[in-house]
C-alpha cells in the first residue's frame, strides 16, 4: 500500500514551498498588516499549512493511537544555542497549533537537549533533530527518560506524550566518505558508504538496551513510550550508491523513515522491504573501530562539523525565507 503516516518540516522545506509560490501572496499580505515583526507574519504563515496536515493526519494518529499520523514544526534556527528560548517556543508553537498531533522540532545542540528534557517535563511532544553521532544518541535519550520522571512527579500524564530522535544517514556518509577518499589508502577507501549504516545499526541497539532496560520498564507500566529512532536525509546523495540504501538497510520495529518523495517512489518502485536492520553489532562495531583506526572521529570532529554545518544550512534558508516575505 503505497503512502505516508506522517510529516516533517523545516526551514529549508519551507523556503521552496513559499518562495516564488503564488498560493502564499494573498496570506503574507494579510499578515504583514497584522504583524509588524517579519519572523512573526512567517510563523503564522506555517501555521495554517501546520494545522491542516494535522487535520489530514489526524486519523491515522487516532486509529494508531497516537504510534503514527504526526506532523514535525521545526522552531527558528536563531535559538539552537538558547536553552531558555528554546522552551518557550515550543510552548508557543504548541499553544498556536493547539493540535494534539504536533511534534516541536528542537536541535540536538547542547542547550537543545536540555531544552528538550524541560519540554517533555512540560507534557509537550518533540521531535529532536540534527543527530549525527552516537553521543548525541546517548544523550537525547537519557534527557527523555530524565524529562519523562519529572513528567511524573508533576503529576502529568505519560502516555499523552511523545518523543522522536532524527538521526541523520546521507549527510554522514558525504563527509566521511570525503575523508576516506583524502585518505586513499585500499582500506579506508573499502570503507566508503558504510559510516552512516553503521551509525544506524549502533543506535538501534542502544535503543534497544535503553527501551527494552529495567529502568524504562518502570516507566512504561505508567503509560511512557519509548523514543522512537527516525532516520532523516535518507535520499542518496552519491550516485554510486542505491537510491533506496538508507530505506532498505534502515527497517526495524519502532523506527520511522522521512523519505523525499523521488526516495519514497524510488521504493515503492524497486525497493525490498525483507532486508530488514538485523542485529549486526559486530559488523558495525567493526567499522567504527576501523574509522577510529585511521583517525576520523565520529562523535567527535565529524559530529560536530556536521552539526554546525545543519544549523548554518537551516539558518541560511530561514533568513532568505525572511528576507523574502519582507520584499513581498
């Protein structure tokens, strides 16, 4: 059955709906009336095309109980580094929407994860992206389960509240891939297009011991959900590669897949749904290991550069956007 069960947004997905679109004229004219702050008139501008994907998703997340049918709001790239700010923006975007089907996208900086363990604190669903080394793993799921106990000694319902972490595979494999080719030796160069598939495979087992360990369990019998695992940039950006290598390679319970729509038809097209993630821990244990062997740091210099290079992409793409609306 061919199809979507939920939907992401961010800025750079915003600026090539809106810009040059005609839909948009009508409504940004009509809030550039109303508001005279320009990041003000973008908000309320997404906010319509927000709710209405709610709407549209909205009984998939009834019928799945709340498993399916969720709709990602990213929050501006100008709060990444603020912790404060970041919290009560998504206390806002949650009150605007007021959809209960909304996940606020929150960056997995520094104060981004501690922002995120306040907000699930405060009952709000999250959505945490920019991921691209198992410590930013680590860390997002030790603030949700930090963030899910203080949910409870509030007296907040556990069940009503959801968590995804977006790790993400093609990014990673681009950078890394550059490495190993400057390298040029015959074993790091049989390394390439394998980083990011054992970045996923490493995680899955980490989420694994965290949802499947005695100290969740407790927290499940109150109603918690585990933190599901969402692979992003999953379009194939070397064409060397399978266009459908971090679809086919990524499938597993309790994992979610945002798929561009040329890699969402390329799948439905050829793709193979019985190749699914299996426990390979060795085999990606290995390749890290090998990595580390001939100095690139994954967690460390790789996960951070790609990190900083996300936030300035997404910064770049809301400031156009910004500058755009302005001169409409």
């Amino acid at each position: 059955r061919f199809g979507i069960r939920g939907l992401t947004s961010n800025p750079s997905i915003f600026k090539k709906a809106i810009v040059g679109s005609p839909y948009y004229t009508a409504d940004i004219a009509r809030l550039k009336a109303q508001y005279d702050d320009i990041e003000a008139v973008y908000e309320h501008l997404v906010l319509s095309d927000i709710q209405q994907a709610c709407d549209l998703l909205r009984p998939i997340w009834d019928e799945s109980a709340g498993i399916d049918g969720w709709v990602s709001w990213e929050e501006s790239p100008r709060i990444a580094h603020n912790a404060a700010s970041t919290v009560a923006a998504g206390r806002r975007l949650k009150a605007l929407a007021d959809r209960p089907n909304l996940l606020i996208k929150v960056p997995a900086t520094d104060e981004g994860i501690v922002a995120f363990e306040q907000l699930i604190g405060l009952g709000i669903s999250v959505n945490v992206t920019l991921m691209f080394s198992l410590d930013q793993v680590t860390r997002v799921f030790a603030a949700y389960v930090r963030g899910l106990k203080l949910l409870k000694t509030r007296g907040g319902e556990l069940h009503e509240v959801r968590a995804v972490a977006s790790l993400f595979m093609s990014r990673v494999d681009t950078l890394v891939d550059q490495k190993l080719t400057e390298l040029g030796t015959e074993p790091a160069l049989a390394l390439r297009g394998k980083a990011a598939l054992a970045l996923g495979g490493m995680a899955y087992q980490h989420y694994k011991a965290v949802f499947e360990g005695e100290d969740f369990a407790e927290l499940a019998k109150q109603g918690a959900r585990s933190q599901y695992l969402l692979w992003a940039s999953t379009g194939t950006k070397n064409a060397a590669y399978s266009d459908v290598l971090y679809v086919e390679n990524l499938i597993a319970p309790d994992t979610i897949n945002t798929l561009p729509e040329a890699t969402l038809r390329a799948f439905a097209d050829h793709g193979r749904i019985a190749s699914m993630l299996k426990p390979r821990l060795s085999e990606d244990t290995a390749v890290w290991a090998q990595l580390a062997a001939l100095g690139i740091d994954m967690d460390g210099a790789i996960g951070h550069q790609l990190l900083d290079e996300g936030l300035d992409l997404f910064a770049e793409a809301f400031d156009d956007l910004l500058t755009a609306i302005a001169h409409l």
